[in-house]
C-alpha cells in the first residue's frame, strides 16, 4: 500500500509542478518581446513605418476604408510564443486624427502592447504585421482608457480588400499579412492596451495613450514624425 501512495502522490506533485513550469516558459518566452529600450522603441516605430508604406503602396486596403478610420494601430513582427499552447504577444503605434470629429491630421503616435492574437497566425502560417483600423469614436476612446478585448469589449471583423467598396459595421477592422500581402483576418480575443512604459521611454515623462493622440503638446520622436508624414501624405482626408 505505501508505494502505491507514493505513487499517487509523486502523481499529484506533477500535475501542480507541469503547468507551472509550462507557464514559466511562456513567461521566458515572452519578456524577449517586452522587454525593451527607447532604441528599440524607435526601431518598432520604423519597422511599422516600414509596414505601412508597404500596405499603401500595394494598396492592399481600399483607400476608402482607410479614409473613414479614426484611427491606426500598427504592429510590426508580431512573435508567436508557447509550447503546446497558441498565442502571440507584440507591440506598436497607435495614431488618431486630431480634431473632435476625427478630421485633422494625425497625431503623434502612442505605443500599445498586444496579446492573444493566435488567429493571426492561420493566414499562410506566416503572419507576422498586423493593422488594425478603428472606425468609431466609440472604440477610439475604449482603446485609449485601458485594455480591450477584441470580440468581447469591441467588436472585430476581418478588414475588406483593396476592391472593397465599403467597410462593415464593426467596431475594429483587422489584416495580417500572409506571403507578402494584407488580407482581413480574425483576431477575437486579442487583448489590446497602452504601453505605459514604452511611452515613459519615448516622450520622457508620464503620458496617458489620451494625451499623446488627442492633444497637441507632446511632439514626436524622430522616427515617430516619419511615420506621421506618410500618414499625413496619403490620408489627408477623413471620409465620414
């Protein structure tokens, strides 16, 4: 009888001991893509610079989607992460028109961390930037008070093509890039919120995501005014 109930409770000290050490690798696994300086700040500032020329010049959205976003959250070099369970983690720059009506130009961008974006990834295996484009105030202002969920707090549909006509009623409109090209994906359940840090790191001082996009004061980085300019270049114009 003893061995047996060694047995069951050597049994017992694995099943608690497993998932621990599971999470302790996601956790390794992810603070690689956290973890950063405002060197790598504005090399995510570049490579989503990077990212959006490549989408506009293939004119992968429709220019008349993108005229009714108020705002742009690109993320470039999403990382898939874990061991037997889905996920993915990243971060970049969030943009809004200025004015109250969403009408002027854009503002300086604010760093956003995201989570959960395991769909992404079924689009040609290969996905690795993500744009997403917010389409009422509604979801602007979400985004901006602290973390949404995708599909729960906001509602999320794959972005239409370049040949789209007109957007849906959603909330949120996702693409992900698979073999070279943007097409709408599905990301329900990505968890989306401010980067505190990276924005300390960035402007020098504590910032909410609300006063970086909404307000005229803080200027942005180097590469934050290129990424700036090319949005301001091609979309001036906000399509109501």
């Amino acid at each position: 009888m003893l061995p047996n109930a060694s047995k069951k409770t050597g049994q017992r000290i694995l099943l608690k001991i497993v998932p621990c050490l599971l999470t302790s690798i996601v956790l390794l696994m992810i603070l690689p893509v956290f973890a950063a300086d405002k060197e790598k700040d504005e090399a995510t500032l570049r490579e989503a610079n990077l990212v959006l020329q490549g989408l506009l010049n293939a004119n992968s959205i429709s220019t008349d989607v993108l005229s009714k976003a108020d705002c742009v959250l690109i993320l470039p070099n999403v990382k898939k992460f874990g061991i037997g369970i889905g996920g993915s983690g990243g971060r970049g720059p969030l943009l809004c028109r200025h004015g109250q009506n969403f009408e002027g130009m854009w503002s300086t961008p604010a760093m956003y961390s995201v989570g959960g974006m395991s769909a992404g990834f079924q689009v040609g295996g290969s996905s690795t930037d993500f744009v997403l484009l917010l389409m009422s105030p509604k979801v602007v202002n979400q985004i901006l008070n602290g973390k949404t969920k995708m599909g729960t707090d906001a509602t999320a549909a794959a972005g239409p093509g370049a040949t789209a006509a007109s957007a849906s009623d959603a909330d949120i409109l996702t693409y992900g890039k698979a073999e070279g090209l943007f097409a709408g994906v599905s990301l329900g359940g990505a968890t989306v919120e401010p980067d505190n840090d990276a924005n300390h790191r960035l402007y020098g001082k504590t910032l909410t995501a609300t006063n970086i996009v909404r307000e005229t004061g803080v200027q942005p980085t180097t590469e934050g005014k290129s990424l700036v300019a090319v949005l301001d270049s091609k979309l001036t114009k906000h399509s109501n």
